[in-house]
C-alpha cells in the first residue's frame, strides 16, 4: 500500500471513529409515509383524502400520495412502488376485503410497517399489518337495520310485512361486504322484513337513483337501505319521480353521515344515517409517529360514530365539515 492510499485508509478509519462516538443528529429528518388511496370520488372520499393530508402537514410528517382509481391490479402497483422507494411507512384504503397477503409480504420483507385505514381487510395472516383504523363495518350494518325495527316499532309496523331494496357498494369491498353481513344478521329476526331487490350501485348517486327508478317500477318497496348516503340520495330523488313522498311513503336508510344527508333528513325526505367517518388523518398520524418512535399500537383502532334522524340532525349539521 503506497503512502496516498495509507492516507486515506486513516481518514476513513478516523470518520467510523468519530461517527460512532457523535453519531449524526437526525431528529430533523422527517418520517416518510406513503399513502394509497382507494379513489378519489365522492364526498366522504373526498373529506378523508384532505384529513390524512391536512393531518400529514400539521404533524410534520412527508406524505407520498398515490390513488388507485378503485381498482385492485392499480392499487397493489401503487403500493410495490412506494414499497420499492423506500417509505418509513405504507397506509393504504383497500379497494376490496382479500387480496392484499402477496403486496403485504413484500413489504413485511423489507420491515416497512403497514397501516390499513377506513377499511378493514382479511388476510391469512395478521401480523402482515401492524393496525387497522376505521369503523366497524359489519356493526354498521347492525345498527342500520336495528334503527329500522325501532322506527317501524314506534310506528306500530313491525309486524307487518315489508319490502326492501338494498343499493350495495362496490362488490367485494369492505363496506359492502360487511355492511351487508350486519343488516342481514339482524333482519334473520324478521322474516315479515323482506329482501326483495339487491344490487350493486357502485357507491355512485346517479347510479342509486338509476336502479331506484328501475325496481320502483316493477316492484312494491317500502323500505331502502343503501351502503352508502350518495345512493341513499339518489333514491331519494327516485322516489319522488316515481309520484312517492321519500321518508313517507319510503323509508330510506343510508350510511356515512355527510352534510346532504343530515339536511335530507331535516327536510323530512330521508329517515336516517349510520354515521362512517372520513376523519381519520388525526388517528393515522399518531399511528405513523408512534410506529417511527419503536412503540406499539393498538391492532384495532375502531371508530366511534353515532346514527342520526330527526331526533339529532339538526344539531350536528353546524358541526358537519363534509
Ligand atoms: O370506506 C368508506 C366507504 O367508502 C364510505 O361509506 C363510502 O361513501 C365510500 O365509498
């Protein structure tokens, strides 16, 4: 070894030293989180998206953004890149309930930590994740189909026999899944409370008010349930195209709790709604610092959320940002 190469030998030899004993002060250096979400329509989407990147901004903490046009096959692509890139940590809002254990693993393998948000998923094994936070989606479904035997009680219904049309959400997500599961599960007590339509309207308003428009037609309801307020709303419209007073003649039943849903139900033309809250960007941040911090969190992080009709509308609508 030549005197130049010695040198620097000892240079290097002198920096390792010297690092280990003052290592380098990285308190600054933000926590990267990369963030897929599911799409970007609809209000309470919407509302969730500007949460997460309100709540990024407030906590300090550098958001990668990606959207996955409620598709599957984009979604898992957008998450392999961020995994790829290096995030500190991967959230995500599942398009659908399974699916997710190959993407999860790989990002498992190189010790990225998982949040899932708003959704909840199935996967073989658990500790793919780290937390899920979000509602209780089959409970919601409970809790809209127990407001239903409520309000028919008080009316002196119950008993009667009674014919619904359910507007799902997208087939194989979460929300429609499990909104469905639940609804049923409490409707099993009262077989006089008939299913007699159910169909896919995409969590999409003209597409509740299309399919409302059709069935009305041809067949007698008197209840609708839909998975989400956006169809509750189009059924709403339907009914009154079709010569009904909705909330009258049609009992309509929606899920989320937005701002035009709590105003519907003041104005009388809808019964009721299962609050779903977007809000969850608080919640997640606390999550991402903690995880970056070495502590543990809760596996599941469920929000709390009430249901609202003519009794407590109108007071929360002031309250109401989305
Ligand atoms: O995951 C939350 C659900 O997804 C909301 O109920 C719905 O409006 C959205 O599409």
């Amino acid at each position: 070894m030549n005197t130049k190469n010695m040198s620097s030998v000892f240079f290097v030899f002198m920096f390792v030293c010297v690092s280990s004993v003052f290592p380098q002060d990285d308190s600054s250096k933000k926590i990267l989180l990369g963030f897929v979400q599911v799409s970007s329509e609809g209000t309470w989407r919407m509302a969730n998206t500007q949460s997460v990147k309100d709540s990024a901004a407030k906590e300090g903490v550098e958001l990668i953004f990606r959207e996955g046009q409620n598709n599957y096959t984009n979604q898992s692509k957008e998450m392999s890149d961020l995994i790829a890139s290096g995030v500190d940590v991967l959230a995500f809002s599942p398009s659908q309930v399974e699916g997710w254990d190959g993407v999860l693993q790989e990002a498992k393998d190189v010790g990225i930590p998982v949040i899932v948000l708003d959704r909840a998923i199935d996967v073989k094994d658990s500790s793919l994740y780290v937390t899920h936070i979000g509602s209780d989606m089959i409970d919601e479904g409970r809790r809209a189909a127990k407001w239903l035997v409520s309000y028919l009680e008080k009316q002196g219904k119950l008993k009667e026999e009674m014919h619904i049309l359910v507007l799902e959400g997208v087939k194989g997500s979460t929300p429609a899944e499990h909104r469905d599961r639940g609804f049923r599960e409490v409707l099993a007590t009262y077989p006089n409370l008939k299913i007699v339509h159910s169909e896919p309207a995409d969590f999409i308003m003209s597409k509740g008010q299309e399919i409302t428009e059709r069935v009305l037609k041809s067949q007698k309801i008197d209840i609708i349930f839909a998975h989400n307020d956006e169809m509750a709303l189009g059924a709403v419209d339907a009914v009154k195209s079709a010569g009904k007073v909705p909330g009258k003649d049609v009992i309509i039943i929606g899920v989320d709790g937005i701002k035009k849903a709590l105003e519907a139900i003041v104005s009388g033309s809808l019964n009721a709604t299962i609050e779903c809250s977007p809000l969850l960007g608080p919640q997640l941040m606390k999550a991402v610092k903690d995880l970056s911090a070495g502590k543990t969190v809760e596996k599941n992080v469920v929000t709390e959320e009430k249901d609202f009709d003519i009794s407590n509308a109108q007071t929360e609508l002031p309250k109401r940002v989305y």
